[in-house]
C-alpha cells in the first residue's frame, strides 16, 4: 500500500518519538518482573537514550557495588580500591555496554566474572590494575574490545592462549608487556610481539613439564636402588653375624671325642 508523502513523513516521526517511550515501557514491565534497583549511594546515575549510566569513579569503592540499576549501559568504576571481580558480578545488567575498571588494584578476576554480559559488552577497560594472570575461561565469548596495558603480566602458556581469543584495543595493544616471564629474556617486551616473532610459551611449559617429570622419576629411582642397596648389606650383615655364630659352635666329630674320652676315663 502506497502512502501520501506527508502521512509516510508523519507516520517515521510517531515511529521515531515513540520508540523510547516503547523502550521505557518495556523496562517498566522488566522492573515489575524482575527487581529494578535504585542507584548506589556512592555513585551517580545518568540517563543516556532511555538507559542508565552510572559513574562510581573516584569513590574509593573496595568492590563492585552490588543492586545496580538493571538498566545499566555504562559501569564506570575507574580509580577506586576494587582487587576482585568476582563471579557473575554483573549478572543483572543484561544491556551493559561499557565497563570501566581501570585504576584499581585488581589481582583476581573469577572463571565466571562476565557471565550475564558477553553479548552485551561491547568495552571494557581493565588497564592499570595489578594482574598477572587470568583464567582462560573469565573472557570465553566476550565480544568487547578490551584494555589490558600496564599489568604486570606473567609471560607464560595460560596468557598466551587468553590473549589469542581476545579483540584486544589497537590502541593499546603494545602496552600489554611482559612484566615477568617464563623465559627471562622477554620481559619487558610487548607481549604480542613476542608471540608474533614465533615464540610458543606453551611449548616452554611441555618442556618444563617433561624436565621435572625426569627428575621426579630420577628421584624415586635413586630411592629404590638406595634401598635395595641398604636391603641387601643389611642382609648381607646378618648372614654374616649367623654364620660366625655357626662356626663357633663344637663340630659333631669333636664331641664323639669328647664322649669317647670321658668313657675310657671312666
């Protein structure tokens, strides 16, 4: 069916202005089924088309505030005191789009940190924190573009196989460095430039492996010989000691003298 230009212009401009009234709607139906959360004391909510933003930067928060509003599409949580993001810790916020922890002082990030959000998230800042590692399971299936610089990254096997399924931010890319390393000679460097010159970490670890799995087995096997070596001079030892005892017995021969000379005296 063909429209008039003036009515297909007017019905785009009802379609327009009412789609945030249907999104508000929406959320309201959300909020009744599911409990919407008022926003932290310490923090400060916004609205940007229709969602919440929420700005907890700067708040020396020493973890991440729990009861967010459900509507949240940015998390701001930059320069406080977080050490952990734990699991499923954003579970509630099904639209959120931009999580911001820089500047903290992040050890510890859980298998299960961002469940609830890997499709959603579309930015994630974890640069500045105290990491040297994370499990290959806390970034499965995220789709963000993610900021790691300036951590303290353990250069080994487990970053590696992170660090190849990850979109990692090009603009900071050569600031995630090798803080330390299983192989000395690479610390300090870019890690992808390390991994792009050739060099396998994982392939270290199996070496690694095998070396003290050789010494392990070298152990038990010096142990073994030591005790059968210590097993027979004991041995050795005793049939020594019996056979002396043997020998200092009177011979049979020498009795039958003994029993003739007693009888020809008698």
């Amino acid at each position: 069916m063909t429209f008039p230009g003036g009515a297909h212009a007017s019905r785009k401009v009802f379609i327009h202005h009412s789609c945030p009234l249907i999104l508000r709607f929406f959320l309201a139906v959300i909020c009744l089924s599911a409990m919407c959360f008022a926003c932290p004391k310490s923090c400060h909510c916004s609205e940007r088309n229709g969602l919440t933003v929420v700005q907890c930067s700067s708040r020396n928060l020493e973890e991440i505030p729990s009861n967010l509003p459900h509507d949240t599409v940015s998390l701001l949580l930059s320069s406080n005191h977080i050490t952990k993001i734990p699991n499923q810790a954003f579970k509630n916020l099904p639209w959120l789009q931009e999580l911001d922890l820089s500047w903290n002082a992040i050890e510890t990030v859980d298998a299960g940190a961002f469940q609830g959000v890997t499709e959603s998230l579309r930015v994630l800042d974890l640069s500045h924190n105290h990491m040297q590692s994370v499990p290959k399971e806390a970034f499965a299936r995220l789709h963000a573009k993610i900021n790691l610089s300036n951590n303290p990254w353990h250069c080994e096997c487990t970053l590696q196989e992170v660090l190849r399924e990850l979109r990692l931010d090009p603009e900071t890319v050569n600031e995630v460095s090798c803080h330390t390393s299983v192989q000395e000679e690479y610390a300090g460097k870019p890690v992808i430039q390390v991994l792009d010159s050739g060099i396998n970490f994982c392939n270290f670890h199996h070496k690694t492996t095998d070396v003290a799995m050789f010494v392990t087995m070298f152990g038990w096997f010096t142990m073994v010989i030591a005790y059968v070596i210590y097993y027979v001079r004991h041995n050795q030892e005793d049939a020594r000691r019996h056979l002396e005892y043997l020998k200092s017995l009177p011979s049979t021969s020498q009795i039958s003298k003994d029993f003739d000379t007693i009888s020809t005296v008698l």
